[in-house]
C-alpha cells in the first residue's frame, strides 16, 4: 500500500512518525560531516527540501534527541555504526530566517531580534542556575525585541559561548533561509541598511568563534561576499554548479521513477518528466523539484505547483523593469531556445538593476533556469554557458507571469488583442493607448521620467505579452535590429484560414518627423523595404491575407496606422 503523501510537513521527526512518504536522504549527514568545513552555505531553489533537510541534521546532532535515535534507525545513515554513536551529541542552535518578509527595514530588524529573543528564551535554563555570572546574566536578559545592534548582532555567539561551556563541548549552528530577508530588502528598497545589519551578526556569529563547531546555512542564492560576508575566509559555498551535495536535495529521476511506481503513476513517466525534471546540480542532471512531485502524487494532475508558492515578485521586477536586451533574451527562452551568457554566482542585489548578468545568475540559483551547455575558454580564462527555461512547469508559470503584467491593470489589452486580431484600427489606437498610458512606467527602472525615457521597456515587454498570449494560434517571431526604437513582430498563423500580421514599432523622431502620422508611414515603409512579408509567402500565405501596422511611440503616445 502507498505511503500517505502529507504536504507541508517540514519538520523531520513528524515526518517520520506520521510515516508519511519520504525519500532518504539522510547520508547528507555523512557527506556534511566527513567534509570538515567549518562553515557551509549550500544554495539551492527554494521548495526542494533545504528545511526538512537542516531539520534532519538538528534532530540528528542535537543533544534534544539524544533519546530519539529510532527516528533514523530505519535510514541509511544508520549503517554507519560511527554515526550512531555520534546522534544526540552536541549542542545545536537552530534557526530560520525564512518568514522575514517585511516591507520596511524597521519591521525586518525587529522581526529577525525577535527570533534572536525567541532563542534565548529557548536557552532560559541557564539562568536557573548560578551558571553565568552578573555580566553574561545582563547580556542574557538584555536580548529582547528591542535590543540596540550591538546587544544583536552578538547575541548567537553569546549563546554559543554559554553552551559550549555548560555542556562542555563546542556547539553547532544551523541557518534556514538566510537570504529571504536580503531578497525582501532589495525589492523594497532598504537592502543597504539591512546588509550592514545582517554582515555584521554574520561576522560575530561565525568569523574565528572559538566555541562554534560547524555551522551550516541554507538559502537560494549567494549573496556576494563583500554584501554579508566580508572578512568571512571560513566559508564553503555551495551553488547549483558545484559537485558536492548534489543527491541530498530534490529527487533523482529514479527516486521519482520508484515514486510513480508505488503510487500506480508509472504510465505518466514521459509527462511527469517533461513537466517537472531539467534541475542540474554540479554533472548530475536529470533532479526534480519534490514540491510538485509530491502534489502530483497526492492529486494526481499536471498543475504548476512550484510556481503557486510565492508571487515571484523580484523575478517579475527584474524582467518587467529589466532594460530591452533582457525582455529580447527572455523572447527567445519562451520560444523553446537557449541563450548564452557569462554567470556570476555571487549575486550583487544592488546591481541586478544595471548587470544582465546578475539577472540571469539570480535566475539560475532560483531554479527558473537550467544549464544546457557550458564552456571553458583556456586561452581567454572565460566561461560561458547555455541557459533554457527548466520544464514545462517554468515556462507555464513565466506565460502567466507576463500576462498577468496587463490583465493587472486594465482589461483593455485583452480588448486591443481582440481589434488586432479583426483588423479594427479605430479600437486598436483606442485601447493600445490606454494600455500604454497605464503600464509605461510599470516598465522603467524608477531613474528616470517615463515621458523621457526610451519606449523601449514598454514595446519590449508589449511583445512578450503578445507572444505568450497569442503562443496557441500563431507562430511568433521578431526579427531585431540593433539601433534605437526598431524592432518588428512577425505573427504567422498556425490555421491556414487565419490571416498572418506584421508589426513594425518606430520611435518617433523629432529631427526627422513632424507628426506621429509621419512616424506610422516609416514603419510601414520599413516593412516593405526590409521584405518582411517574403518569409510568409515562401510558406504559402497569399499578400492579401498579410495584414501589416505601424507602431509609432512618443512618450506614452501611441499611433497605430
């Protein structure tokens, strides 16, 4: 009989005592331990078992559980008879991060020093005894919701120092989540006071702690040394590229083949794959998210599951307010191809506005993108590699993303499609002006006017609407220029019956047009110049059945001819 497929448990012993469905990966524990770093920060996307993981290793090391050895005496780390010596045998600190998710600096600092305050009240049993003297009895009780920095950012290497010295033996840390806050604060603008906040609790915590053992830390991304880890030589980053740790998070093709097989699912193998497989860590491909691995084992149908826990909100911002080369590449991820980029793996947050590569790195330790091809320079030193959407589960979520970008402000988008489509000029300068009036500035960066700043981020972002919302009945590509305002959009439809559309964008130029009616006969007369049409009449679609616009755009005017 199937196990139970329990959902949202990320706590390791109710797992096993619910004998819910879980896939063993408790030799994480060896691999962590026998590796020897002092500090470990292994990054990985978000909902692929990073929590019940460090829960695991808690329960595992923790002198809590040194009575709850049968939690792991069914698993594979309890082969090792030097493993069972070791569980319930050190002191561990213990916690998350993963809820800080405020809007403001303020709130942040408060919500993480109540976390700090919650874990000194977890350790209240050493003030039961005449065990710390006057001065570690203050600092103790001075760690409240409303402690100054300094009183904070020493608070876990206090407790540290308490512990190793009342159970006489080094302690162990562990750190959920340590960059959500850090995500929050570069989407609400307060990311400089934070990481000031947050590089200095780092630094005391784990830089040459003399009572620290190992201390291990979880998270999607790495944020770059000089941000929160300056002065830190101690640690040993993990990403998705490296070749440690990479069966210990996500399920393997065969731990989900196995899967399917015990839940009667083994016909829906090829879909299952398509859906959700494409997560590479270090050389080993082919590791599914287990989020939408256990909901499609509970509920047994294709749905985006991964994507239906968080808003995605700074991936959205990035690629809305992104500059046009990063809407352009993105084209050609949802049109099923790859793009070719330099990775850096230390994300700078404050450069992911102005660095198109700091976008497509955060992108790739988020999970929403997989490595299809790298490649190493020797002569040049340079490495290169080859990006696509993950799975059919990411592209899904991105389609959704982008058209929830106009469907959000007005309904008139889906009205302009619709004039598109029937031919219907009138309407279609109707609604596309309205549709740029409202949306214009959702596309800029904030630095500069909107009215002064190139359309490009509204036109650019226009066509993913389009491609994404048109995707079932046409073919679409566009064929880009380098060079200022110029670019077209070819829409070839899949039903012969169907009429093909050509669009041309211009930006208005006021040394060369007097009227916006000018710029439109530019487009169009570009159409014609460059042979636009040829490619559709070499597949068989009569010139009568090619319907071609001019787009002209001054500031958030727009004239379609």
């Amino acid at each position: 009989m199937a196990r139970t497929v329990g959902l949202g448990y990320q706590n390791f012993e109710q797992v096993i005592e619910n004998n819910n469905f879980y896939i063993d990966k408790t030799l994480f524990i060896k691999e962590w331990w026998e590796n020897k770093d002092a500090v470990t920060l292994i990054t990985r996307p978000r909902r692929f078992g990073k929590t019940l993981n460090l829960s695991m290793t808690e329960q595992f090391f923790s002198l809590k559980y040194a009575d709850k050895s049968n939690l792991f005496s069914g698993f594979l780390i309890w082969k090792y008879a030097e493993y069972q010596r070791l569980q319930g045998t050190y002191p561990v600190i213990s916690l998350s991060f993963a809820n800080i998710k405020e809007a403001n600096y303020i709130t942040a600092r408060r919500k993480i020093c109540q976390i700090l305050s919650n874990l000194y009240s977890e350790h209240n049993f050493l003030l039961k005894q005449d065990f710390l003297d006057k001065k570690e009895r203050k600092f103790f009780e001075d760690v409240t919701v409303d402690m100054d920095d300094v009183t904070a950012t020493l608070s876990i290497h206090q407790l540290t120092s308490y512990l190793a010295k009342y159970y006489n033996k080094k302690v162990i840390i562990l750190l959920d989540e340590y960059d959500t806050p850090m995500q929050e604060a570069y989407v609400n603008g307060y990311w400089n006071e934070l990481a000031d906040f947050i590089r200095s609790l780092f630094n005391s915590t784990f830089k040459e702690n003399p009572y620290l053992e190992r201390a291990l830390m979880t998270g999607i991304t790495r944020v770059s040394k000089e941000s929160v880890f300056s002065d830190l030589n101690n640690i040993t980053v993990v990403t998705t590229t490296s070749d440690l740790y990479t069966n210990s998070f996500g399920f393997t093709q065969q731990e989900v083949w196995n899967a399917l097989d015990e839940y009667g699912l083994t016909a829906k193998k090829k879909a299952v794959k398509e859906w959700y497989d494409g997560f590479t860590f270090g050389q080993k491909t082919d590791i599914y998210n287990p989020w939408s691995i256990l909901n499609y084992l509970k509920f047994k149908k294709f749905s985006c599951y991964w994507s239906n826990t968080s808003s995605n909100g700074l991936v959205g911002k990035l690629i809305q307010e992104g500059i046009a080369d990063v809407k352009i590449l993105f084209e050609d991820l949802l049109s099923g191809k790859t793009i070719c980029t330099a990775i850096d793996e230390q994300i700078i947050f404050n450069q992911l506005g102005d660095r198109e590569s700091a976008i497509w790195s955060l992108l790739l330790a988020s999970g929403y993108l997989k490595v299809a091809n790298y490649t190493f320079n020797e002569t040049q030193g340079e490495e290169a590699y080859e990006l696509t959407l993950t799975n059919k589960e990411i592209f899904l979520t991105f389609k959704n993303m982008i058209k929830g970008w106009f469907t959000e402000f007005t309904p008139a988008y889906n009205r302009f499609i619709k004039a598109l489509i029937a031919g219907d000029i009138k309407a279609m300068n109707q609604y596309m002006n309205q549709v740029a009036l409202k949306t214009f500035s959702y596309f800029d960066t904030g630095k500069h006017p909107s009215e002064e700043t190139e359309p490009e981020r509204f036109y650019h972002g226009f066509v993913l609407g389009l491609i994404v919302d048109l995707a079932d009945n046409y073919s679409i590509t566009s064929n880009r220029e380098s060079g200022f305002g110029r670019y077209d959009v070819i829409l070839e439809p899949l039903n012969v019956k169907t009429e093909a559309i050509i669009l041309e964008f211009k930006v208005h130029d006021k040394n060369s047009e007097n009227t916006l009616e000018e710029t439109v006969d530019e487009a169009l007369k570009q159409i014609e110049k460059k042979q636009y049409a040829a490619s559709l009449e070499t597949k068989g679609i009569k010139a009568e059945r090619i319907k071609k616009y001019g787009f002209a755009f001054e500031g958030k005017r727009v004239l379609i001819g």
